[in-house]
C-alpha cells in the first residue's frame, strides 16, 4: 500500500530528480528569482529552505552538507557570505511563489520564486503596512460605537435658472394647406 508516500515525482527518476533540483537551488541562490512551473517551484521550496537554514550556522560540517546538496562552490560560498547574513534573523519561509498564469504551449501553470528578502519591491510595501497598522483596544472600539453623532446637514443655496422663451419654428403656408 502507499499509504502516507505524498511526494511529487515531477515526472522524472530519483538521480534526475535530484539533479534539477540541486540545478535550481543553485540558480536561485547566485540570481534570487527564478521563473518556472508551479510544481517545480514548489518542490524547489521544499528542497532548499533546510539548506538556507543550515547555512545560518558558518561550520566547515555545515558548508560540507549544503555542498553535498547543491554541488556548486560558487553558489555554497554566495548562501554563506550574503543570504545568510540578511536571513539571519528570520525564523523560515526564505521564499516566495508568485503565480503568473499559464504557458502558453502546453498551459503549464508557471511561476516566479524568489528569496523574500531580495525583493526591495515587497520590502517597501510591507514597512508600509507595518507603520500603518496601530492596535486598538476593545474598550475604545464600543465606546466609539455606542456614541451616537447626528448626521451634518449643510443648507443649500439654491439658485434659480433663467427662463428661457420658446418659439415654435415656422411653419411655412404651403405645408398648411397640404396637412389640411
């Protein structure tokens, strides 16, 4: 039986697998954002949100781990040096789906995904909302409602038009005759 064996093969074997996946981790580390399908991206973040955790602690043992995962000095070295120093105080969720609608060939659902903390767009918006957002206290909210305010009503000036004459257009004898 194949009970509790969730795992989205993504239509390939385990070494291939493994392959794109190491591919795409290391991708998405040196340009933080990478465009691809949904499935993809979602097994992308399965695969690399334990690595960007284990590269929070700077160990030769944890390096070699990371190493052993993505296969790309380059990319050990620039998780180690910049990513984790900006993530460093985040508790997880490293990255980010954002869906962008279908392929157009086959109408694969595609995405971008990209580390949460590179994206300065989303950074301003969300220290926006952060210093918007106050805390209010209940007492104050069902004061404020059981305080009953009458409605303002402002007088109007009203201001009366111009009357206008109307003339009848004239008809010409001709036209008199005939409609008789």
């Amino acid at each position: 039986m194949r009970h509790n064996k969730k795992f989205n093969h993504l239509g390939r074997t385990n070494t291939h697998r493994q392959a794109m996946l190491a591919n795409m981790a290391s991708s998405l580390i040196k340009h933080k954002r990478i465009f691809t399908t949904t499935a993809k991206a979602k097994a992308l973040r399965k695969y690399i949100e334990p690595i960007i955790t284990k590269s929070k602690e700077d160990t030769t043992h944890s390096r070699r781990v990371v190493f052993s995962y993505l296969q790309d000095k380059n990319a050990v070295t620039i998780l180690f040096q910049e990513i984790s120093q900006k993530v460093a105080n985040r508790p997880g969720g490293y990255t980010r789906i954002l869906k962008t609608g279908n392929r157009l060939g086959d109408n694969a659902a595609m995405c971008f995904i990209e580390l949460v903390d590179y994206n300065e767009n989303m950074l301003k918006d969300t220290k926006k909302k952060a210093a918007k957002t106050t805390r209010r206290s209940r007492k104050k909210s069902t004061e404020e409602a059981t305080t009953v305010t009458a409605p303002v009503v402002e007088e109007a000036v009203i201001v009366e038009a111009p009357e206008v004459e109307v003339v009848a257009p004239e008809v010409p004898e001709k036209e008199k005759e005939q409609a008789e």
